[in-house]
C-alpha cells in the first residue's frame, strides 16, 4: 500500500511541476521559432564542417525557409569569413605541468541579398570556455574537450540563428 502512495505522491508532484513550468512559459532552447526575414537561404560553408551542418539542419527545421544549395536565386547568402578554433595554456602546476586549458571558438560571418547588398556586415561570435586538465585522466579530458567544442557550437548555431532573425530587409 505504501508503494502505491508513494508511486501517487511522486506523479502527482512531477504534473503540478510541469503544470508549473507550462504556465510560467518555460520552453527549452533551441525550441524559440525563429522568424527570418526571407525564404530562402544559402549557405557558403565547406561541406565537411561540422558548425555549416548543425546551422543548416537548425535552418531546415524552420517553417517557411529553405536551404537552397546554389547562391543564385537565394534572397540570403551567409557568407562564410573564418571559423577559427583554439586551445592555449592558460595556468601551469608548480612543477611547470600545464593545469588548465583554455578553448576558443571564433566564427565570422556576412549575409548577403540575393542582388549581393549587405544585409549585416562582417560579424565576429567569439566563445571561450576553461577546461582543467589532469595528466592522470587524458582520456576522460580529450572527452570533455570534444564535448566543450559541441557545446560551443551548438551556442554558435543559435547566436548566429538569433542574429539572422534581427536582420531588417532592405
């Protein structure tokens, strides 16, 4: 009897929470319904990058915007300027072992019109992230590395999304 009102106390909790977190308006990230000022779009990344990928998956999932895979006839061109990523010491130990990390992620980008006007100039998205380091654990570290980069990306991805969405047409 006890584990059946637990199970009831316990589901009746988690519904009052997420009645709590409907009403309040909570929705998850990435789930914002950007609305871009165009239909369609294209997008000057090599077809190996991984952050050009994740950006037009995010893109395609919009309603109303495709992703077009020749510049002619797009009324958006995302041009492409650098897309830099870096890893510099950024503390030693006392024996002169590096202790921390630090990750850089830069991208920068233009969007064109289809007639080739400048809709946003050459914008600079700049992320950084600290990660410790254990010479014990380089393993498990290269793996939280790799997750960082994703991490970085993917925040990427949406600054660049909410910056498309700000864009006045000319």
């Amino acid at each position: 009897m006890t584990l059946f009102n637990s199970r009831l106390a316990r589901a009746l909790c988690m519904m009052v929470l997420a009645a709590t977190l409907t009403a309040c308006g909570f929705h998850l990230r990435g789930s914002e319904g950007y609305n871009l000022p165009f239909h369609t779009i294209y997008l000057g990344f090599p077809d190996n990058s991984p952050l050009g990928a994740e950006l037009r998956r995010n893109l395609r999932g919009l309603d109303g915007l495709t992703v077009v895979t020749t510049a002619k006839g797009a009324e958006a061109q995302v041009d492409v300027v650098s897309e830099t990523r870096g890893k510099t010491i950024l503390s030693l130990n006392s024996q002169g072992r590096v202790r921390e990390y630090l990750l850089t992620y830069t991208f920068v980008f233009k969007v064109r019109n289809g007639a080739g006007v400048e809709l946003l100039g050459p914008t600079e998205i700049a992320l950084k992230r600290n990660i410790a380091f254990n010479e014990d654990a380089v393993l498990a570290k290269e793996s939280e590395e790799a997750l960082l980069i994703r991490d970085m990306q993917t925040d990427l991805v949406q600054q660049v999304l909410r910056r498309l969405a700000a864009i006045k047409p000319i």
